[in-house]
C-alpha cells in the first residue's frame, strides 16, 4: 500500500462503548479514510453524525465499500458472525475484547482470518499504556530478577445494558475484566497460564444474572503466581470506569504501574458538573486507544501482522473461561481447556 494512500477503516457496530472512542480517535488521522455500520440505525447514525463520518445500517454495505480493515465493537456473542463476514470480504480485523463467548468461536475466528490472509488483532488497549509499557521493559530486561508473584486488579462500575446479559456478554465481571490483566501477565511474563483458581459472588447487585465479583488465582508455566481482581466494585460516581494496576514481586526488586494514573484531579461543585460528579480525573498521559489504533493501521499499511494477535485474545479468554470452571467447581483447572 503506497504511504500516501489512506487506509480505508470501518467500524462494525456502537454497541460497544469503545466503537466511539475508537471512531473519536481515528477522525482526526489524515491517513484514514472512516466509515460505519451499525444494524442498530438509531444509535449508529447519532453517533456518525456527531463525528461526522459516512454510515450504514448494512454492514453487508460497509464491506461492499471495500475496507482495508474493520474495527468490531458488537456485543460479544455477535463477534464470531462479524468477523466472518470482515474475513470473507477480504478486510483486516481489531475486535473487541474478548474474543468471543466460547473457545470453539474463538477459533473458528482465528481460522478464518488465517484461511483469507487477513490480520487478527485484539482489542488490548492497556498494553500500550505508558506505565504498563514501562513496566513491561523492565521485567523484560531482568530488572527485578526472577518473577515470584504478580497482583494485578481491573475493578470498574457496573456497566449494565448488554454487559449483563449471559446470553450477549458470555458472563459478567469475570468475562468483561479478566480479560485485559490476563493479557497482561502472558505478555510480560513471557509464560503461558498452566492452572486458575477462581472464586466470585454477586454481593453487590444480588438481582442481576450474572457474577459481580471475582478473584482469581492464576499459575505460569515459569512459576509465577497472579492474582487479579476482576470485579465490578467501584461505584457509579467515580471518577473514572475503573483501572488496571500491576505489582509484581522478584527476587531483586518490586515494581507496580498504574495504567490510567497518569491524571489530574479535579474538584469541582459549580453548574454542569460532567456525568453529576464533584471530582474528575483528566488524563494527562499517553491516550493507550491511539497506540492501538496505530498499531492496527500500520500492520495493515505495512503488510505485517499487528500485536496483540487472535490468539493473544483466545488466551486470555481461555483463563477467563477456566475461572468460571473453577467457581462452580470450587477446585483449581488446569489449562489449556478443551473444547
């Protein structure tokens, strides 16, 4: 593809509420040409209009535009059928974490990206996060010696909507943030998980189908062992979703990030308070979603396969799948899983 030539991206569904940001981040890039689809017309043409952008309500019409690639926000369960579709006609793909909502879906995406000779990228936005990026280096580099153990936590607001349908999401806070902090420990550790044990509970929304709450105990093949908080703890008028942070503990030294730490506090109790909140967090760092973005346009431009990869998305996936085994047996499983 010729350097002056601009990459034609398309995003597949706002059900996610990362298909706007992504939308967001990528209108102001001179080398992207945008557009999008979403069946659900009144909520994707609100959005395209106030970024500006060409959409549809077919996404059989978006491809028929060609793409060079899609970006695949739908909610999860309806991964499997997009990406397919984004294969076939010949587009690069970055979908949303996770992967998909079974392991035999997660290869059957893998498969067909392979089977056309498309890229399959996850959507792991905090690997390129400043602090974790950081982190990464000096773990990498044998900084701390040999890695003991790792606490890693990912807690956040309930989300609602979809996100808490079995059916649409796959499960609840295990399936929604187990998923960034396992990719995080594969990544880092350079080890794959052989071993999770997991316990969860839904003290905090007793009435909804799904886990709240989750803690999970994850074994490397190094020897490492981490823990991650998963859970939908933090309450609707905090200043942020959540967070992701890394501890890890060598025999040399310890170290931790925090990957959205990199803010300002703001205090704040005048007329249009943003979201009803008194206090604020402004980012002042690195915006991680743009280096995803990057990443994905220049594998596409430069004919290589971008990282995090599909199967990056299925392993992380597999170790949110063996905490929900664990849970309802009360026993650890070990990994890989079958089926």
């Amino acid at each position: 593809m010729s350097s002056t030539t601009p990459v034609k991206i398309g995003i597949l569904s706002f059900a996610h509420l990362h298909g706007a940001g992504y939308a967001a981040a990528l209108v102001g890039r001179d080398d992207v040409e945008l557009r999008a689809a979403d069946e659900n017309a009144e909520r994707g043409k609100a959005i395209a209009d106030r970024l500006g952008i060409p959409f549809t309500s077919s996404y059989d019409d978006l491809l028929a535009w060609q793409p060079d690639g899609v970006i695949v926000c739908s909610e999860n369960a309806g991964h499997r059928v997009l990406v397919e579709k984004a294969a076939a006609a010949g587009a690069h793909v970055l979908c949303e974490k996770p992967l998909a909502t079974s392991l035999a879906d997660g290869r059957a995406m893998i498969e067909a990206c392979e089977a056309a000779g498309v890229n399959l990228m996850t959507a792991f936005p905090v690997r390129f996060a400043t602090p974790i990026a950081g982190l990464e280096q000096l773990v990498r580099k044998g900084t701390l010696g040999r890695v003991h153990a790792v606490a890693g936590t990912n807690p956040g607001t309930m989300p609602g909507g979809w996100f808490v349908d079995p059916q649409l999401a796959g499960g609840g806070a295990v399936m929604d943030h187990t998923v960034h902090v396992a990719d995080l420990l594969r990544w880092i550790l350079d080890s794959e998980a052989v071993e999770v044990y997991a316990q969860t509970n839904s003290i905090l929304y007793p009435d909804l189908p799904v886990e709240t709450a989750g803690t999970i105990a994850v074994t490397f093949a190094n020897g490492t062992v981490a823990t991650i908080d998963c859970s939908w703890s933090k309450p609707k008028s905090y200043p942020t979703w959540g967070g992701v942070t890394l501890e890890f503990v060598g025999e040399d030294g310890v170290a931790s990030a925090d990957a959205f730490g990199q803010t300002i506090n703001s205090y704040y109790d005048g007329p249009g308070r943003a979201g009803g909140q008194d206090v604020s967090w402004p980012a002042w760092g690195a915006n991680p979603d743009a280096g995803l973005l990057a990443e994905f346009v220049a594998g596409i431009r430069e004919g290589r396969a971008p990282h995090p990869n599909g199967w990056d998305g299925y392993r992380a996936t597999e170790i949110a799948f063996a905490a929900y085994e664990s849970a309802k047996s009360g026993q650890p499983v070990k990994l890989p899983l079958e089926g």
